[in-house]
C-alpha cells in the first residue's frame, strides 16, 4: 500500500500502462521507416541521378488505437502520474497517426506533433534547434581542417570495433551485456536495439566512435531501456518512443559531451542533419541533401552523405516538402538536459540526476518519476554510466558552468578584440 496513490488506483494506472506499452510495440517507428541496403546501391548504380523509391510496410494503427481508449479509461485521476500516462496515451495515438500515413505529406504532420522541427522553440522559448545549428555548422567550419589534422591516426574497422566494445561492455553490464554484431545489414555505420548494437561491416571507425557508442548507444539508449524494463508494475518505462525520444536524445549527446566523445565533425553532423530537415520542409528534395552533406563530409564516404539524407527522407517524401523531423531533437534535446542537470546541481540532491535513469522518460515525467519513487513503486536504476554514477567531475563541471553562463561574453570579448581581430559591435 503507497502513502500517496491507494493501491486499487495504483493497479488501474499500473493496468493502463501495460495496455499503453502493448500499444507501443506495435507503432515501431524506426523499424517501419527503415530502408535496406538496396536504396543506396540502386542509387549509385544511377549514378546519383534519381530519387530513391522507398515503400513502407503498412501499420494497421486499430490494434493500438483500442489499447489506448482502454487505457484512457483507466486513466480517471489528478496527479503527476495521471498526467505523465495521459501524455503517453496522447503520443501513442499520435505515433498510430504518423506510421499509417508514411510516404505521404501528412506523415510530416505527425512528425512534428511528435518530435517538433528545426522552428520549434527550445530552452528559453525564444532560440530554436536551427538558431544552434547554424551557429554550430559557422564555428565548427573554421575548425574542420584542423581537425582532420588533428584526427588520431588510428583507423578501425567494424570487426576491431567489435573487439574493443566486447571488452569493454561486461565491466559495465556484466552478463546482461549488450551483444555486438557486424553487418552489411543496416544503414547507419553503427545502430542499436534493446540489447544488441550492430556496426555496419564496411564502414570505417575512429577511436573516439568506441567511446561515443559506449556511452550513446550502451550506457544511455541500451541502459535505460533495461532499468526501464525491469520496473515491473511500470515496464512501459522500458520502450523507446517518440515521446521520451528528445530528453533520450539529448542525454545521449551530453554523454558523448560530457566523456569527451563528441569532437568537432559529430557535433557539426548533428547541427547539418537539422539544417537539411529544414531545407527538406522548404522543398528540398534527397539528391539536393545528398550533396548537402557530401559537400560538408570532409574524408567521409558517399554512402555516409547517402545514410545523413535517408535520415532526413525517411517514412515522408524524397521529393521535398514533407521530412522526418526526429534528427532534429539532439541539439534542443542538448540543450534541455543540459539545463536540467545545472538545475539540479543547484537543488544539491543527486537523487535528480539518478533520477534520469530509472527508465525511457522525458524531462516532463520527472515529477511523475519522483511520486512513484517516493511511493517505492519504480525501483532505482541498476546501469548508470560512469559519469552519473561517480559524480565528483560532473558536479565541478556544472557548477563551474552554470556561473560561466552568467558571465557576458560580449564584454569578455571585447578585451581581446586587437588581439582576435574580431570586428567591434554594431551600434542601432
């Protein structure tokens, strides 16, 4: 019995959740927008002259639709709990919506109900995912030929990546690791599921794509689904959707931020995945984003300026006009757990920052998070990464950072402005 929801309250929510998470694995976003290897090989036996024609496997939305009107129904209450459920039956109906309509242009509707876009307001209410991406794509350009000077000379293949990943993923999952698969069988260079990560066979790898997959794809993605899975009144806490994907997202850069995986070029990826989504919802159609960002690839392969606009196409419309949004949640994503976690130094509890990994959440379920732990109804997460866990540098980090953001830099600027050559402002 909890001292806040009585018991029977406790088993209809509980009840809802387990109709809502039946619900969701059968809307398998990315796997029903997917494209197999065959696209990117007809398109460059074309020469890269025509546009991919992908064809989705249709999603019978019925089944779903009535576990969440029978969810709903359970849903009868006023708490944070209550709400975080309602908000998880609205985004179940919304992801319905969005797979019975791929290939079409009101596939992007959905999209946007679901992950927003590049114009969508993040953080202060007033910047935007484009705002950051733009300045990214300015400030990284100066340095991209210095960082491939700079790049560490050791090149991997999937096979020595595989070897390092399964020596490194047992001191942290111990028998529940993660298991490591090298395929020609996917697009991206390296993909993960609930326990498994697959690394494409010829793709090329850097030393610093082990630690990013560690702490992405392992330690945050692969963690958080297996504390997630195993609160066993609440298991829906388990299953990646489009409503946890921003703050997932988003804690999966700051993972990479925080290690020191993310370098010049992936961060630069990120913010021009953003720009394309953009360009693609002001007509352009995937050849123009495939040079987009073969223009911008450096010593990447074709097929990876091929795999950066799929992402951008796909499950909407390769003509232009209509884009998956999703890709444009890891910069706003960024920015919001960043925030979150300065907050929640300031709060000098690092319950809160626990908190985090007890499951696939957005930043919006925290309350609800707090209630059912307090009520001793989720359990505390078993996988954490390091950085979360020994928290001595992530605390210095963020106090350190959140006084940092107070200071103004256009007056810091101003001091070396001789010495920079940097332009002085301009006056109204």
């Amino acid at each position: 019995m909890s001292n806040g929801l009585p018991e029977a309250e406790v088993e209809r929510l509980s009840r809802a959740a387990w109709l809502l998470l039946e619900a969701e694995d059968r809307l398998p976003v990315l796997k029903t927008i997917a494209w197999d290897r065959s696209h990117a090989d007809a398109f460059f036996a074309a020469g890269g002259r025509e546009l991919p024609k992908p064809v989705y496997p249709r999603i019978d939305p019925a089944p779903s639709l009535e576990r969440v009107a029978a969810a709903r129904a359970l849903i009868d209450g006023d708490s944070p709990v209550h709400d975080w459920l309602r908000r998880l039956a609205d985004t179940t109906a919304e992801t319905a919506a969005l797979l019975a309509n791929t290939g079409t242009k009101t596939f992007h509707t959905h999209s946007r109900a679901l992950y927003g876009d590049p114009r969508t307001p993040i953080a202060d209410g007033k910047r935007n995912a484009l705002d950051l991406a733009r300045r990214l794509d300015t400030l990284l350009a100066d340095f991209e030929e210095g960082s491939i000077r700079l790049e560490p000379p050791e090149r991997l293949s999937a096979t020595d990546l595989k070897a390092r990943l399964d020596a490194e993923l047992p001191r942290f999952f111990g028998q529940a690791a993660p298991q490591v698969e090298v395929t020609l069988n996917v697009s991206a260079k390296a993909a993960a599921g609930r326990d498994y990560i697959k690394l494409r066979a010829d793709a090329a790898f850097s030393d610093l794509d082990v630690t990013q997959l560690l702490q992405h794809e392992a330690l945050i993605h692969i963690a958080t689904n297996m504390n997630g899975a195993a609160q066993s009144r609440f298991p829906i806490l388990g299953e990646a959707h489009p409503g946890n994907a921003r703050t997932q997202e988003g804690l999966a850069v700051f993972a990479e931020f925080i290690s020191g995986a993310l370098d010049p070029r992936r961060f630069r990826r990120l913010a021009d995945r953003t720009i394309a989504i953009d360009m693609a919802t002001e007509g352009a159609d995937f050849i123009q984003l495939f040079e987009f960002f073969r223009e911008r690839g450096g010593q990447d392969a074709p097929i990876e300026a091929f795999e950066n606009a799929r992402r951008v196409v796909r499950g909407g419309l390769v003509g232009g006009g209509a884009p998956c949004t999703k890709d444009s949640i890891y910069l706003g994503g960024l920015l919001e757990v960043h925030n979150y976690l300065r907050t929640a130094v300031r709060a000098g509890d690092p319950a809160f920052i626990r908190l985090l990994f007890v499951g696939k959440i957005d930043l919006a379920d925290l309350e609800a998070m707090k209630m059912l732990r307090e009520q001793g109804l989720i359990a505390e997460p078993t996988f954490m990464p390091p950085w979360a866990t020994d928290l001595r540098y992530l605390l210095s980090y963020l106090a350190y950072s959140t006084f940092l953001n107070e200071i103004n830099l256009g007056d810091v600027a101003a001091r070396y402005r001789s010495l920079l050559g940097t332009p002085a402002p301009k006056t109204p």
